[in-house]
C-alpha cells in the first residue's frame, strides 16, 4: 500500500509540475505540430512535419502525444506536455522494480525518489520530447533482464521483455533504443565472467522479439511507403554517430562531463564519494560486485562513453543514463545509512527538499520563461487574421515554427524558402496570412518593402533569438 501511495503521489506531483506549461525553444513546438498531425490525420506509422515526413526517429516516441492532443479540438500547450508526467512516473516504477528486485525495496524507493528529484529528470518531464518514451523502454528492457537473470533465466518471459523493450526503443529514436540496453547487458555478463547466463539469454529468440515490433512497423510502412522510412531511420541513427557534419555536432568527448554533473543535481555529491579517497577498506569493491552496482556502472559507463564518441552531442542526450545514477545513488545512500544510522533522520527532508523547489521554480522561473519565449502569442494572432480559412504561409521557417503552425493552428501551412517562391504565391491572389522567420536585418521595413503593397504587419516577436513577423493581406 505504502508503494501504491507513493507512486500516486508522485505522479500527481508530476501532474501538478505540468501544468498550464508552455511550448516553447525547439524541440517542444515541433514535437508537439507532428503529433498534432498525427492525431489530426490518423496517420501513426510516418511523423510527418507539416506534412512532409520527418524520419528522424519511428513514430513510437509520438504517439503518446498523439493521444492527449485527440481528445481537444484546440489543445493548449501543457496538453501535449502532460504525457510526460505519466511517463516520467512509469519511468520511476520500473527503476523502483530494477532496484527492488537486485538490492531489496529500500534501495528501489531510494532510486525512485532520487530520480524524481533530480535536476535534469525533472526538466526532461515537462518538456513536449520523444526521448521521454525511449527512457522508459530502456528501462522496462533493462528491468526485464534484471529479472530474468535473478530468476536464473528459468523465466524466459521476463527476458522476452528486455528483447520487445529494446525494439520499442528503436521505435522510440532509432539504433539508440536497442544498442543501450544490448550494450550494457553484454557488459554486466562480461565484466562478471558470467557466460552461462549469456548463454541462457537464447539470443535466436531474442533477435526474433527484438525484430517483431521493428517489423511491424517497417513493414505497415513498406506496404504503403516503399521501403524508404526504414532506410531513413537506420541512416539518420547512424549518422548521428559518424558524421561529423551531423546536426548538434560538437568535437569534444568531454562535453557531457559538466552537463551530467549539473543534471544530476541535487545527488551529485553522493557519487563524488566514488571517487574520493579513504573510507573501509573494500567498500568500493563490495558496492560494484553486487548485482545492482554492476548492472548500475555498467550502464553508467557504457552509456556514457558511447554519448561522448558519437559524433552529435545534447544535453537531452543523457536521458538514458539518469536511472542508471539513480540505481547507483540510492545503493551509495544504503551504505552510507548503515554505516551512520543517524543519517535516516535527513531522508524524508532531504527528498521532499529538491522536489519543493523544482515545483517552486515550475511556476516563479519555468513558466514566466516559457511565455515570454512561446509562439501562442503570435498564433493567437494569426488565429485572428486566419479565420474562415484563409491561407497561411510560411517563410523561411525553421522547424519549431513549423511544428508550431499545425499546432497552433490545426492544418497544414506550407513553406517558402525562397524570395522568388515567396514572390510567386504572394502575387497570385489576396486574402493571406504571411508568417515569415527573420534574421535582424530584415526585420520591418527592410522586409515588407519587398511584398505587394496590400500586406502589412499585425505582430511580431522574438523566440529563440530570430524574430518571427506576421503580414496580412486583407
């Protein structure tokens, strides 16, 4: 009853830390305009942004959105971030379940708590991403070795989950979803010399499960598509590692250290003790020979090290490491509880302290930034100038505004990237609304000199540093 308690609590928490959020900064707006779409067409298998196909990643990852955006004619903003929160809390259960079932309910409460109180956790759940879905397969798949391998792998159907979550997680964002939990699978039995349990993984079956949700998808897709969507993900996926010339590349391999430490906050202290001198004897060896600190480094360390080579790098990136952190925290705060008993007496303080304050600062720092930062505003705008149907137009978008414009506006908007594109659909008949996304030389005068003299401004703003204008031609 206590867990049950819990974990209520804590999702009506997370519920509570989405609430009246705002889409705002990249990914949010476009995230939100594809399920939007996919809600409003009924097309699941290929996301699709403002109506070309957008194969970053397979539909998976949407789909949840999807979902909330379908029961609202006009959702508001924090509709296509409340998934999250009951994602977020799925994601905390089965890290509670990892950490149970390999060190005992005290350490698996410690690591649900100490992952919904930490910095980056909380942030990545009030955010309109796809990686909140990969998140949660890598753990449920991770959770289904954890089990099976404590069973002695006499329960096969526990593995069949740790195969069907590493498919979901290809669904989810591509090669990512599957190659973790692979990794740091075959790094836990390597580093334990434990052979029979790889062999009793029957990986013929496994590839099979692995296979059966990728199939189902690549295949609907091939049906109706051609082969093209598969090709698209398995190439963009790899890309991102390889390429240099990938989008969010950076030349450092050191780029994530900072960022893990801070996103990590307020429990980065705890495994800084990892690393300082002193203490009993063997304590470090003893921590990382059980189960759950082996199985907790080695995604640590695999994970990390495969983020740092890969050749595209953001700070989203980390989100398959926070329940590894976690696992590995609540397991140093065991310890350090047994050792000075009086330290129990700070638990309850000590968690509810940071989740205080992460609520305190969705609504006095998260949500002022957010509105200021936000394309409702301008869309309430267009909204205005756009009704019975006039045509909207956008000009030189990038992909959050194009995201926002289905959104915001429940149909497609096509693009224009060129003056000489812009020139010819502007002169062919009045009656349109202009969204045009400028850099600072063009703003005003400079720009609307270059339209047909019926179009005038009716609003701008700001967002993300490049000012979005909006021209009607009545």
């Amino acid at each position: 009853m206590k867990v049950l308690l819990f974990f209520l609590g804590l999702l009506a928490y997370r519920v509570a830390c989405t609430w009246d959020a705002q889409l705002s900064e990249h990914d949010g707006p476009r995230v939100a305009g594809i399920a939007r779409e996919m809600a409003l067409t009924g097309d699941v298998l290929i996301p699709r942004l403002d109506g070309e196909p957008f194969l970053e990643y397979p539909s998976l990852g949407y789909l949840p959105i999807a979902l909330a955006l379908s029961t609202s004619r006009r959702p508001p903003d924090w509709l296509a971030v409340l998934p999250s929160a009951f994602i977020g809390t799925a994601t905390a259960f089965f890290t509670f379940l990892l950490g149970w079932r390999l060190g005992g309910e005290r350490v698996g409460l410690s690591a649900a708590l100490i992952l919904s109180s930490s910095a980056g956790f909380f942030v990545l759940h009030r955010r309109c991403v796809a990686d909140i879905t990969l998140l949660l397969c890598i753990t449920i798949s991770l959770w289904g070795f954890a089990t099976g391998w404590a069973e002695g792998g006499r329960r096969f159907r526990f593995y069949a989950l740790f195969y069907l979550g590493m498919g979901c997680g290809f669904l989810s964002k591509g090669l990512l979803g599957a190659v973790i939990p692979a990794a740091v699978v075959a790094a836990f039995l390597l580093a334990r010399l434990d052979l029979a349990a790889l062999r009793g993984l029957r990986l013929h079956w496994g590839a099979l499960l692995i296979a059966l949700p990728i199939l189902v998808w690549g295949g609907s897709a091939a049906l109706r598509d051609g082969a093209g969507p598969l090709h698209e993900v398995f190439r963009q996926s790899v890309s991102r590692f390889f390429s240099s010339s990938a989008d969010h590349a950076r030349s450092s391999p050191f780029y994530y250290f900072p960022h893990a430490s801070l996103n990590f906050l307020p429990w980065t202290a705890l495994l800084v003790v990892l690393v300082l001198p002193g203490g009993a004897p063997g304590w470090r060896r003893r921590l990382f020979r059980s189960p759950l600190g082996a199985l907790a480094a080695a995604w640590i360390l695999v994970t990390f090290l495969g983020l740092s080579l890969a050749s595209a790098k953001r700070v989203l990136y980390l989100a398959p490491l926070y329940p590894a952190f976690a696992l590995l925290a609540a397991l140093l705060w065991d310890q350090a509880v047994r050792t000075l008993p009086a330290l129990r007496r700070l638990e309850l303080p000590g968690s509810l302290a940071p989740l205080l304050t992460f609520g305190v600062l969705h609504f006095a720092y998260f949500l002022p930034a957010e509105r200021s930062e936000g394309f409702r505003p301008l869309f309430e705008i267009v909204e205005s100038e756009a009704k019975q149907d006039r045509p909207v137009f956008l000009y030189q978008p990038n992909e959050a505004l194009r995201g926002a414009a289905v959104f915001y506006l429940g149909r497609r908007a096509p693009a224009l990237f060129s003056p000489e594109a812009l020139e010819a659909e502007l002169m062919d008949r009045s009656g349109k609304v202009l969204i045009a996304a400028l850099p600072t030389v063009e703003v005003g005068t400079p720009f609307i000199s270059r339209l047909p003299g019926t179009f005038h401004p009716i609003g701008r703003r700001r967002i993300s540093g490049r000012w979005v204008e909006v021209y009607s031609d009545l």
